[in-house]
C-alpha cells in the first residue's frame, strides 16, 4: 500500500480538516453541554457531499470508497467525535445496507436522500437482552397473508441517529420464521420513521458522544409492506456481519483521529504552559508521553488504512478490520487518558477538548463489536477456536 494518498483523497482530506477546525470546533462545545444534536453543522456535511462519499452517483453519491469515508471520518474525530459517529452510523449502518442489499426500487427512493444528507438513516439490530450476541433476536416479524405487509414487534437498544428530526428510516432485524433445526432466521426489513405503532424513545443521558442521538425502540404492531424486506429472507444475520466488518473500519478510522487528537491537543498545550519557569513540553517526561501517543496513532493509521484497502480492492478484510478496529479503540483511550493527565486538573474541565475525548473514546471499546468479540474474531481467522460464535 502506497503511503501517500491519492491528490483526490488528499484534497479530500485537507478540506475536512479545514471544515473541522473552522466549523466543528468553534461550536461543537456548547452543543456537547447542552447534550443537543448540531443540525446545522449536519446539514453542512451533507452539503459537502460527506455522506454520500462511498456511494455510487447514480444515487446520489459521490463515487469514492471506504478509504475516503475513513479520511474524512479521521479528520472529523481529531475535532470531535459527535459529529463524526453520526456520519459513519449514517453511512455505514443507515444507507449501506441499502446500498449493498435493497432491491434497485429501495435504493431509488432512499439512497439519494440519505447521501444528501436530507435524511438519516439508522440500523436496529442491538437488543436490551442481546448485546453481543446479535443473533440471540427476539424482535419478530410475521407476513400477515390478508395484507401483504410485515407485522413487527420487539424492542432495540443504543440505535445511533434514530430520533433526530431529519432521521427517515431505521432498519431493523428481526425473526421471521424458524429453520428445520428450529434456529431463527432472521430478515432485515426496512421502517420509515413515523409509522404507526414505530415509537423512538427519549434521548439516551450518555457519558460521551452527548452531541450525537442514541435512543431505544419498540415496534408494537408496525406494519410496513411486504416490499420493505431488505436483501433475501431469513439471511439478516448475513447482512449484518458484512455491514459491521466494514463499519469497524470506519470505527477505527475514526478511533484513530481521537487518538491523533489527542497528541494535537497535548502538543499545543505542552509549549503553551508553564510551569517551574519554561514549557512542560521541555521536560523529557512529557515529551516521551507524547512521542508515545503519537508512535500508537500512526500505527492505528496504518492499520485501518491497510483494512480499508483490502475492502476496496475486494480482498478478504475480515482480520484486518477486527486487528485495526480492536487496536485504534485501545490507542483511543490510552491516548485520550494521557492527554488528560498532561493536561493536569485543565483535562478535567469540559472547555478543554481532551476531557470530550476521554469521554468519547470508552465507547470506541465496546460498539461496532467488544474488544472481546474482536479478539474472538482474529482468533476465529487464525484458525482457533472454531466454535466461537460471531
């Protein structure tokens, strides 16, 4: 893999940094306090194309791949990670499913919307009583013969972009029958927001991510026709696999540029403040620290930018997505946690970037896949314990 971008991906890249920094960062603080999604700064990365980056322009889009999005998701997360969840749950868990498994009359009628940034999209799969174990669903859905339409109930939890006022569906997994073994199949089948009986609950009170929506679901009695099945029957669970391999190569990308964040802020900070009459960043202590935090953010780069190659050229990615996904969200919060201790008792103040960090970046270790469930994964692909769920 060649270690300079393309002049299309660094353009790319430069232009978001920017935007981070001239638009995210000025304002994000104050919609983190007041736990308050950032419509308009949303609206803007809609504008800039953001969210149809790895989509086709047929629909919308803007004919790139998972690289790009992992770029603009990095420079995105070196400012703040609110922000930039809610563009990879958009692309990678709203609109990707529709992109690699909807029929050409679902991908019509959302895909464009969804790359505009018009609407949200959202993925229900997550359970009160699952968590991990995504295929212990217990959400169902019957075809009624009378109506020709899908009757849904059962409950979702932690569902990213959900409720906001400009979310427009949420696919959900559910079971749809039973197999001769009496396993579940489950079908992922596609719920516009506003349908009878579909209620959003509350937001979540959150320890990071405030800027960002995360919300339950319940469905009681949710019809929907029969066309809003999303790929084959009974092969939900598949879907689901494919769309979190490449979603925790977003989800390290992104992981990366908190880490990468955190050496920014610590750097600044370290040649602005005195202490004992020069800059702490004189002291070898300190400088070590940071040389530390910045070797594990470069690292965690090669490795999602490695999976996301893989992903793009049709290579197997399985591995490389769980070794990136699993690496990055550790660097996270070792970097986020450093950062905050240099920064001393201003780390603790919620002015300063690097405490959102710290509170963002514990989350990095537990969805998208555990780092528990990562470590199955690799494990699987190393030809181990092949009984392993996942």
């Amino acid at each position: 893999m060649d270690h300079k971008l393309s002049p299309e991906l660094e353009e790319l890249r430069r232009t978001v940094e920017q935007f981070a920094h001239d638009v995210v960062a000025p304002k994000i603080g104050d919609f983190y306090e007041r736990h308050e999604f950032p419509y308009e700064i949303v609206r803007e990365m809609g504008r800039m194309g953001l969210f149809g980056l790895p989509f086709p322009e047929e629909y919308g889009g803007m004919g790139g791949d998972y690289l790009a999005l992992g770029i603009a998701l990095e420079e995105l997360a070196r400012v703040d990670s609110s922000v930039a969840i809610t563009l990879e749950a958009g692309v990678s868990l709203g609109a990707m499913p529709i992109h690699l498994f909807g029929t050409e009359e679902q991908k019509r009628e959302w895909l464009p919307r969804l790359c505009s940034g018009e609407i949200l999209g959202a993925f229900g799969l997550t359970e009160p009583d699952g968590g991990s174990d995504a295929g212990a669903t217990r959400t169902t859905a019957r075809l009624d013969p009378d109506t020709g339409e899908w009757v849904i109930n059962g409950t979702k939890c932690f569902i990213t972009n959900s409720g906001t006022d400009i979310t427009g569906l949420v696919t959900v997994t559910a079971v749809t029958g039973r197999k001769a073994d009496g396993r579940p199949l489950i079908s992922a089948i596609l719920v516009p927001s506003g349908t009878p009986g579909f209620t959003v609950g509350a937001p979540y009170s959150k320890v990071g991510w405030n800027a960002s929506d995360t919300r339950e679901l319940s469905f009681a009695d949710v019809r929907v026709p029969a066309a809003n099945l999303v790929g084959e029957e009974g092969r939900g669970y598949a879907q689901f696999l494919r769309i979190l391999d490449e979603g925790r190569v977003a989800i390290a990308a992104l992981a990366t540029g908190l880490a990468q964040g955190c050496v920014d802020e610590s750097v600044k900070y370290a040649k602005e403040r005195q202490a004992f009459g020069r800059p702490i960043g004189a002291n070898q202590a300190i400088q070590f620290k940071i040389a530390d935090m910045e070797m594990k953010a470069h690292t965690s780069r090669l490795a999602w930018r490695d999976a996301a190659s893989r992903l793009v050229t049709g290579e197997p990615f399985k591995k490389e997505a769980a070794l990136a996904k699993l690496y990055s969200s550790t660097v996270a919060v070792d970097n986020a946690r450093d950062a905050t201790q240099i920064h001393g008792g201003y780390g603790f103040m919620n002015e300063y970037p690097v405490a959102r960090m710290w509170r963002d970046s514990k989350i990095l270790e537990i969805g998208e896949g555990t780092s528990e469930v990562q470590r199955m994964l690799i494990a699987r692909e190393l030809g181990l314990g092949m009984e392993m769920a996942g």
